[in-house]
C-alpha cells in the first residue's frame, strides 16, 4: 500500500515567523488569518510574524495560531496539489486542526473552540507546583512502570504524551516529577524539565475539560470528508464516536501518538507530510516508523522532495489494481453454471461489455476509477455472478477479495464479510 497521511502538530512547533511564506504567497491563507483576527479581537498574523515570543508561546494564543496556520497551509495543499489523502491524524490541539480540515468543524467553530481550550488549559496552572518533564533514551513501557509505582504510592506524576518508542512526556506535581526524574536516570534515561504554562494531558486539566465542554455543547458538527484518527486511543474515529467528548476527555489523558503511528503503518501508510509550522511531527514518525516517507510542508526543500514523490504515488496508485479491473477480471474467470443461452446474453455478456468499457476508459485517460464507476462495476458483476449461478459463498468471497486488493475497503464496507462457509 501507498497510502498517506497528513499530520498537524501541536505545542511546541510555534515559533515567531511562522506562517510567513503562507502569508506572503497565498491569499487564502491571508484571508484566513484575517478571519481569525476578527473573532480573537487581536492581530494573529502579527503575533505570528513578529512576536513577541513570550506572548506567542502563551498556551491560549499557541493553540489558536496553530490551528489557524495548520489549516490554513493544508487548504492550500488540497488545492495545489489535488491528491488524494488517505488519513489525518493530530498531536493534541493539532487533532482539533485535523478534525477542522476534514470539515467536521467549521472554521470560525474551529478557532473559537482552540482559543477557548488554550484559556481553559492555561488556568488550570496549579498555582505553579506542577509542570512536565521529557523523558528520552529508554522504552515508554519502562516510564510507564515506573510512573505507574510512582503515582499509586502517592507522589502525583502520570504520562502525558507517549511521543515515540523512546520519548515520553510526563505530567505531574514538581516533587512527584523529581523524584520520577531521579528514578529514571538512574535506569539510563535523559530527563529534561519542559517550560510549560501547565501540566497538560493529565488529572489537572479537569476543570478545563468542563469549560470545554460546555463550549462545544453549542457548535454544529460537519461530516467527516477524510478519516481522521483518534489520538487519545491510537485509532480512527468511527461514525458512532462522540467526537466532542472525545476532545473533552483528551485534556485528561495521555496522548497515544505512539499508536496513532502504529496504526495508521499498519493500514498501509507509507507517506508522511507534516501539515503546518516546524519539523516535530516528522522526527517522531522517523523515529517510529522505520520505512516511513515523511515531509514536512512547511520547509521548502521538503516541498520539493514531496513533488517528486508525489509523481512516484501517482504512478504506483495508476499500476495497482483498481476496483474494475478486478471485477473484469472476475467475470471471466467465475465458472458458468446456467447454459440458458438468452439469461447468458443477457445477465453475462452484455454487462461484460460494460465493465470492459469502463476499464478502457479510464486506462485510456490514466485515472483512478471513480465512486460511481465502481459502485457500477460491483452491480454488473453481482448481475454476471447471479446468471451464471455463482454459490454465494463464492461471490462473497471474490467480492472481499477484489475490495482488499483495490484497498476500497472504506468505500464498499459491505462487501468485507464472507458468508459463512466461504472459502
């Protein structure tokens, strides 16, 4: 597989001057920088642009340009470049800025929502006796166990973020993070305080979970275009979560981004583009990922190396089998039980004609089938299959297999399922 997923970051990408290739080149990007003036009451693009870093760095001003320059450089992406992406996933406020552009949630909703759960984060500060740590050099199961012992003997400190197989974040009270700090150095790890407003991703974070909450209890949600993952579980969302509580119970608990990578390699990811400022999200993937093809947008060199890929995924997407190749394919080959020469004509031979007719087609104009083409594909092969007899089992089973190898597994759920004693 060749699929591709595009990735937003979260704290600790911003940095003065991001935006401004964005800001400068395109007038989309100006215009949703402008929008989001608007609804803060305050100059994003200036923050952006010129700092002051103290003030761009607090929480409740990061989020929001974060959201609004992710967004914002992916829609230019979409409309450059036109292809096809698989999967989003995001890193803390960045899965609200995936779940924005797959259109879940409407702009404007989008930069509100961030801005308020920046405030509510910030607040939750713990009178300054709590913070986080990074923890690198050593597997995440063994923080894990340690920290674990750790808080269940009382002294106050949880993961926060399970970044990479050898990174890991830790929340918690400075005494609880210490003592956690003296424990893993000595198993050989590198403990380093992080400057934080807050201890994110942990049981401190639940009064700003209740203010976000009741933010989003009045915002309208969209339908979801592109797949988008679940950071807090490490899967995709699927059509019976609750998207908002899902966001809301995020601020409390760690961030799995370890599994969203799993995951999403697992289900055929192979390229990587990291969708807004700075280079994080792409050292995790590499460090996660050892195959991994991953960019980031926002460098120019990147965005160079990303043409030339994209040419690669074009034409390897162009050679591999697509749905009505395959059901061309299984119209010949199924095994004719029913010699009635006029069903044969007509339930066999003339949809034949039509799915071949449609595979020269678009082998003639090199594309990708589209939904409507194969939905038609599917029908005359399921009319091929029954005039000539085909058990049921056999169709349900060459229908599973033609769906997993056009990897449309998304579009024709339905066609997954062998019946019972299939092959």
């Amino acid at each position: 597989m060749n699929k591709i997923v595009a990735m937003f970051p979260g704290q600790a990408s911003q940095f003065v001057g991001m935006g401004k290739f964005w800001i400068e080149n395109h007038e989309s990007v100006r215009q949703r920088f402008a929008e989001a003036s608007e609804i803060l009451g305050f100059d994003l693009a200036a923050l952006c642009l010129g700092g002051p870093a103290l003030q761009l760095n607090q929480t409740e001003n990061t989020q929001v340009a974060l959201l609004t320059s992710s967004v914002a450089m992916f829609e230019v992406f979409q409309k450059e470049t036109g292809i096809k992406l698989d999967y989003l996933a995001g890193h803390s406020i960045g899965e609200l800025s995936a779940l924005t552009a797959a259109g879940v949630f409407q702009f404007a909703d989008g930069v509100r929502i961030a801005r308020a759960r920046g405030e509510a984060m910030s607040s939750c500060n713990a009178g300054g006796t709590a913070s986080m740590s990074a923890v690198t050099r050593i597997k995440g199961e063994l923080v894990e166990t340690v920290v674990a012992a750790l808080d269940g003997a009382g002294h106050d400190v949880q993961v926060a973020n399970y970044n990479s197989p050898t990174q890991t974040i830790l929340s918690g009270s400075k005494a609880g993070l210490a003592l956690a700090g003296e424990q893993l150095e000595a198993l050989g790890a590198r403990v380093v305080a992080l400057n934080v407003s807050g201890p994110f991703h942990s049981r401190y974070m639940a009064d700003a979970s209740e203010a976000l909450a009741n933010v989003l209890q009045s915002v309208t949600l969209g339908t979801m275009a592109i797949p988008v993952m679940n950071g807090q579980e490490g899967r995709l969302y699927t059509a019976q979560d609750d998207v908002k509580a899902a966001l809301v119970s995020q601020l409390t608990a760690p961030v799995r981004w370890t599994s969203v990578l799993d995951q999403l390699s697992a289900q055929g990811v192979r390229n990587w583009l990291e969708m807004g400022p700075g280079t994080v999200l792409k050292k995790l993937v590499l460090q996660t990922v050892p195959e991994a093809s991953a960019f980031t947008y926002d460098q120019e060199a990147d965005r160079a190396d990303w043409v030339a890929q994209e040419a690669k995924i074009r034409e390897s997407i162009l050679q591999a089998p697509n749905a009505v190749g395959l059901c061309l394919g299984a119209a010949v080959s199924t095994r004719n039980l029913n010699w009635d020469e006029a069903a044969y004509q007509t339930g066999v031979v003339q949809p034949y004609k039509e799915i071949q007719a449609l595979h020269e087609k678009i082998e003639q104009e090199k594309r990708l089938p589209e939904t409507a083409e194969m939905v038609r594909a599917f029908a005359l092969l399921k009319t091929i299959f029954q005039t000539k007899g085909t058990p049921l089992q056999d169709q349900a089973y060459r229908l599973q297999r033609i769906v997993k190898q056009s990897g449309t597994e998304e579009l024709f759920p339905e066609h997954l399922e062998v019946v019972e004693g299939g092959r």
